[in-house]
C-alpha cells in the first residue's frame, strides 16, 4: 500500500466518522433548513420540505436533542430558528429552553409542511424552500447527509451539482476490500491513527449519560442492573452489550450529547466504537491494539456501506456490527483468515433484518448485532465459519459482502415500502 493510498484512506475515515447529535435524519433536515434560512436571510414565514421515503422512515419516531420532543416538525423549526449549518451534523447545537419554546410556537402557526418525495429515486433526499417577504431560498442535500447538491436563492443559483458527483466526493473512487482495510489497519503507523480515540471519548460519555439517566426502553441499565447481572452474569460479554445499549440509549431519546457517528449514522458509530472499547479494556489490549481495532471496525463499516448507500432497508446494525467483529477478532489475537470467517458468521446470521426507523428501540436491534459479533469471533478464533454451500456465504468473503449489499438495497427494496406504508397508516391511539 502506497502512502497516498494511505493518506486517502485516512481523509476518508475523517469524513464518515464525525461528531453528530441526536439521530442524522433529522438533523440532516434541520441542517437543510438551516441552509435554506441563511440564504434566505431571514425567519422564514413558510417551509415546504420534500423528503424521501427513507429519510421520513428514519425521522418519525426519534427523539431530538434537548427538546424532549419527537419527530421532524420540532427539528425543522430549530433548523430554521438557532441552526447553524458550519455545526454540519451538530446542527442544533445551541438548542436551549427558549428556544424549544419559540419553535412551539413556529409549529403552532402552521408554518411547516413535509410531503413525500416520489420523483427522485435516491433514498436520501431533502428539500427545503424557504419563503418570507416575497424572497424564496431553496437548499437540496441528497446522497448524503451533509451534501449539499443545490442552493439557490431568488432564482439566483449558487450551487448545482449531480448527487453522483457528490457521492465521489464523499467516497472519492477508493477501492476497498477486506484485506485491504485489514493491511491498512494493521500496518499504518499507529501516530496516523490515533484521532480514533475521539470516537471512544464521544461514546464513552454517551454511554456514561445513558447509564446515569432513564432513557427510551432503558436497556442499558436493565442489562447492567440485578435483573441483566443474574441472567447475564457479570462477564465481558455482557459488559459489552450493556454499554453499547446505554449509548444507543441515550442517543435515540434525544440526549443533548454527541457521538461519534459512522458513515451517516450515530448508532453505527456507536456499535462500531463502544464493543471493541470495551472487549479492549476487558481483554488487557494494548492501546496500540485498541487504536488498530477501532480503524478495522469502523474502516470494514465504511467499506460496506460505500456498496450499500447511506440510507437502505437493511438495519445499519449488521453492518456496524460486522465491523465490530473484525475488530474484536483482531483484539483476541486472530489473523486475515479468521476475521474473514467472522464477516462470514456475521452476514450469514443478520442479513435480512429491516430498517422500521430510528427509534429508542434500535437499542435491541444494536445488541442483537453486538451479541451475534461477540458469538462470530468467538467462532472464528476456533475456525469455525459459515461455509459456502450454506446460504449466501460465498468463498471469497468480499463476494459474501457483496451478496449482503445486493439483497439489503435491491432485494429489500419492496420490503422498505411496506415497512414505510406500515408506518404511515397505523392506527393513531389517543393517551
């Protein structure tokens, strides 16, 4: 591997692995509003929104950072009111007490409105046209969450450029395979990629937060409390499986704290991160080794999802979690081969499991996958593996990888719109 290899590869960590508060579908479309509203140049009197099937899918049902408010309309009247689009995926930031108040209030007079965007075939998709005083802004980000593809203001057009063009941007046209982020995690100068750490720090204290209140379905705390410890035992795997649950605890009822995200979203940040931590600490591992396993992690995530996309019907736990079986593979001293044969135990078990939206249940899908990461290393390590006469595991295992992302985008792709039309109708019962 070439030192510019490597140096594109680190730029690329560097752009999928950032600091995001509260879920990425909503602060995605706040941070569209936010953009919409600076270019407009004022308090807009009316937003019209346009998002995609995914994006309103992911955006129902979370809960947004210092509100104590769910859904998109709360997150769109901040956008508008404190966002501040250079805070990218921290967006709502500065969200305070009056400020919650006041877009209340925004709500209040009926100044927003979302429909669906059926026109545009990518999953991820937002936009946002702002109007006030006879002036019309319009910002778009599609592909991605932080991409902005069009800007425009009075008709006076500052940006446009293709989602495609856009997309290279992000991913640039590097070419992953497992053995290639394998080499690179293993043998790049551990000085290179120290920056890592400020995912365990991120996610650490998300964690801490969600250990220390009641947040969503609490499973965190009740994996760790009397109940979790006498069913689970106080061992290293449920150790892992409480932390990470307390992070994704937190993050999904709408703690006002950042985590660390991976490609475009908090919860595969926080399962790629917060189980080879604490298997890390659990294990003795050197920090060196902990530095390497949390590149391999979040490095194997970044490769799946280049193929994936931002936004599919697959939860993003299988893939996060695939990550994090590497990783921890690796901290129990195996090789290439054997981190192979997790990946293979990986998507021979978890392929299939559907995106319903971000939500404070995704805590018992993210500890499915962790738990599954956990059994697949332990596997591996003794060389046992899915095999290529079962199922969709293929001997080559980024042919396997490749099978996963074939039926996670286009053989889920029915299955997504059943799941959103599942959502979208159910009955409404009155508390």
């Amino acid at each position: 591997m070439t030192a510019e290899e490597r140096r594109q590869i680190i730029e690329l960590i560097h752009r999928q692995v950032v600091p995001a508060i509260g879920c990425t579908e909503p602060m995605a479309v706040a941070l569209c509003v936010s953009k919409a509203t600076e270019l407009l140049g004022q308090k807009p009197e009316r937003i019209d929104l346009r998002l995609s099937a995914n994006i309103l899918k992911n955006a129902m049902g979370v809960g947004i950072p210092g509100t104590g408010m769910i859904g998109l309309p709360i997150a769109v009247a901040l956008g508008a009111l404190i966002g501040k689009s250079e805070y990218q995926l921290e967006v709502l930031r500065d969200c305070n007490r009056q400020a919650v108040a006041e877009g209340q209030q925004f709500i209040s007079e009926n100044r927003i409105f979302i429909e669906l965007e059926e026109n545009d075939p990518d999953k991820l998709f937002i936009s946002v046209v702002c109007k006030a005083d006879g002036h019309e802004s319009q910002a778009i980000i599609k592909g991605t969450h932080t991409n902005f593809v069009y800007l425009c203001k009075d008709g006076e057009v500052t940006l446009n450029r293709a989602a495609c063009e856009a997309s290279a941007d992000d991913f640039d046209d590097i070419k992953l395979s497992l053995s290639t982020v394998y080499e690179f995690a293993v043998t790049t100068d551990v000085a290179d990629l120290e920056f890592i750490l400020e995912a365990k720090r991120l996610n650490e204290n998300a964690a801490a937060q969600g250990l220390h209140e009641n947040y969503g379905h609490q499973l965190g705390k009740t994996l760790c409390g009397p109940l979790g410890r006498g069913i689970m035992g106080d061992s290293i795997f449920s150790k892992v499986l409480s932390v990470t649950s307390c992070a994704c605890d937190a993050r999904m009822a709408g703690a006002m704290i950042p985590v660390m995200s991976n490609s475009g979203s908090g919860n595969q940040g926080i399962c790629t991160t917060m189980p080879v931590v604490v298997f890390a600490e659990e294990n003795h591992n050197t920090e060196e080794e902990l530095i390497r396993a949390l590149i391999l992690s979040n490095l194997t995530a970044i490769y799946i999802k280049q193929h994936l996309g931002s936004l599919s019907a697959l939860c993003g736990c299988v893939v996060a979690s695939t990550g994090s079986s590497c990783g921890i593979t690796y901290l129990m001293g195996g090789s290439f081969e054997q981190i192979s044969y997790a990946v293979k135990n990986m998507i021979a078990n978890l392929t299939g499991m559907i995106c319903d939206g971000a939500k404070p249940s995704c805590a018992l899908k993210l500890t499915s996958g962790v738990s599954t990461a956990v059994l697949s290393a332990m596997l591996a390590m003794q060389h046992k593996y899915v095999s290529s006469v079962e199922g969709i595991i293929e001997d080559d295992v980024d042919k396997s990888i490749r099978n996963l992302v074939a039926i996670g985008s286009r053989g889920m792709d029915e299955t997504d719109r059943y799941v959103l039309d599942i959502m979208t109708h159910k009955d409404k019962v009155d508390n």
